[in-house]
C-alpha cells in the first residue's frame, strides 16, 4: 500500500522560498535546525548526482552508551565499503533516540548514486549483517525503505525529505548528555557547477516543475474527454432505446402498403398507434371499395353499350 502525504500527517516546512511537506510529530514538534541540515546534506548530493538514492534502516544496541564512538567506527568503516562497492560518494544521516528502553537505537539513512544502485535491499541486508555480526546490537528493515531523489524534481524530492523529517523530531531525544542527537558525514558541494543558480535548483527545478504541471494538466483534460465521451455515448443509446418503438409505430401508421402477417408480431406500445392503425384499415378498405364500385360501373357502361 502506497504511503500518502496528507495535512493530517505533516507540516509546511519554508526552504529557498518553497514550501515541503515534512513528519508532523504528535509532540514536541519539529527541530528545525537539525532539519534545515537534513535539506542542505540532500543538496549537497544532488550536486554530485542527478539520481540520489536515499536507503533507512534502523539500528538497536546492546548496551546503552553515553557516547557514539561504537556507531562511528561502525559507519566509517561501512563508508569506506561502499564507496570501493558502488563507485559512488556515499554520505548518511542518522539520529540517535531512546525511549522507554534501556539501550538507546539509531535511525540511520544511507544516500549514494542512484546511477550505482536503484534499490535497498542488498544494500541494507548488507548493513543489517555488519551491525549484528559484530555485536553492536540488531538491526531492523523499516517500510518504505528507499527512495530516489532525481535533481530539480520536487515530486521525487520530496517524499524521501518527508522520511527523513523523521529524524528531526524532537520526541525521544535525549537531553542533557555529550553524545550528540544528529551524526551526519562531512559533505561538500560539487565544484563542477559551482553557481548560486545551479545550487538554487537542486531541489526544484521550475522548468520540470513547469512540464510536470503541463503533463498533469494535459492528463486531466484528456481524461474529462474520455469521460464525456463515453456519458454523450451512454446518453445517444438510450434516446435511441426510448425512440425506436415510437419509430416503428410511425412506420405502421403512415404506410399506404401493409403486410398482411401474425399480429402477434406488431409492436404496438400506446393505445394511440392502436387507434390510428384502426383508422389507417378502415380509410384502406373504404378507397377498395370506392375503387371497386368504380370497376363494377365501368363494366356495366361497356356491357350495354355493346347491347
């Protein structure tokens, strides 16, 4: 089932002059610091890639630490696998919270080349077995795990922002100790389009945004059409239903030829049709007889004048 973004699940969040949709949590609210970094970090791939692959999986401990030197070790290690792997730049975002538990988790998001890989799941299978197999704790899959962010395309962008908005929530955040609640990898713009105009677009793009309107607007029309199409269609069948009978009544009252057959066979549906084809067989047989008594006249004028 596909999640949907609705005004009951999220916030506006106010970006380079365009609004986004983002987790609208149930308490606390938003930290708008720590999410403004989330939208730069995801620019700052978008630099490099036009297709940004953004992969969630979520990390439980063992044991409670009051710092992140076991989860550091553990990611840079991990980034340095991936990036001989896939080629690509690989970059994370991650939040640690504790709950009601003992131990505190971690909610960590890898982004890396959508051109390098175009799914999670080995990806994340990848992750899950490194975590465990070295004794940190477990790892757990999450719905909806990944999403490909495709530059100037906010349609793409901003469903994956929404998942990562998550993170920010300030809920479950754990107050007053040294670790820090948001890791991200250091991270720098690509120098190939080093422009405040291409920076600016890396997230909207208004000319995909104006195709992608355009299409949509197409489609809709397009759509209307079939639909009237078909209701003008359904409309010209039934007149024609409710027609036809009183046509084939017309035929029968305005003939000058009958066809003398089963009168079973007559569909005759208003006591009206009755009454003009009882007139129509009463003119019939009275011209017959006009015409007959003419014939007979006409016999007898030549019988005697031949007498």
């Amino acid at each position: 089932m596909t999640f949907k973004i609705t005004a009951a699940n999220s916030l506006e969040f106010l970006y380079k002059d365009h609004s986004y949709r983002v987790f609208k949590p149930k308490i606390k609210g938003q930290d708008l610091k720590a999410l403004t970094k989330v939208f730069k970090h995801c620019e700052g791939m978008l630099s490099h890639y036009s297709k940004v692959l953004v992969a969630r999986i979520d990390l439980s401990t063992n044991s409670y630490s009051i710092n992140n030197q076991a989860f550091l070790a553990f990611i840079k290690k991990q980034l340095s696998i991936l990036t001989k792997q896939y080629n690509s730049k690989v970059s994370y975002i991650c939040a640690r919270e504790r709950n009601t538990s003992l131990n505190h988790h971690y909610h960590l998001a890898i982004l890396l080349s959508g051109h390098k890989i175009n799914h999670s799941y080995t990806l994340t299978n990848q992750l899950k077995h490194a975590w465990e197999s070295e004794g940190l704790g477990s790892a757990s899959f999450v719905k909806h795990p990944y999403y490909v962010m495709q530059r100037g395309n906010k349609q793409s962008i901003e469903p994956a922002l929404y998942r990562l908005s998550y993170l920010t929530k300030r809920a479950t955040k754990e107050m007053n100790i040294k670790a820090h609640s948001y890791l991200f990898n250091k991270l720098e713009h690509s120098t190939k389009h080093d422009s405040k105009r291409f920076n600016d677009i890396l997230l909207v793009n208004p000319a995909i945004t104006y195709k992608q309107n355009t299409k949509t607007i197409q489609s809709k029309h397009k759509a209307a059409r079939s639909s009237n199409i078909h209701s003008n269609s359904c409309t010209q069948k039934s007149r024609l239903r409710k027609i036809e009978p009183y046509k084939c009544n017309c035929v029968i009252a305005h003939t000058d030829h009958f066809i003398i057959g089963n009168n079973d066979h007559l569909t005759i549906q208003h006591p009206l049709h009755r009454k003009y084809v009882g007139q129509m067989i009463d003119h019939f047989i009275y011209i017959h007889l006009i015409k007959f008594h003419k014939v007979i006249a006409l016999i007898e004028r030549s019988l005697s004048s031949t007498t």
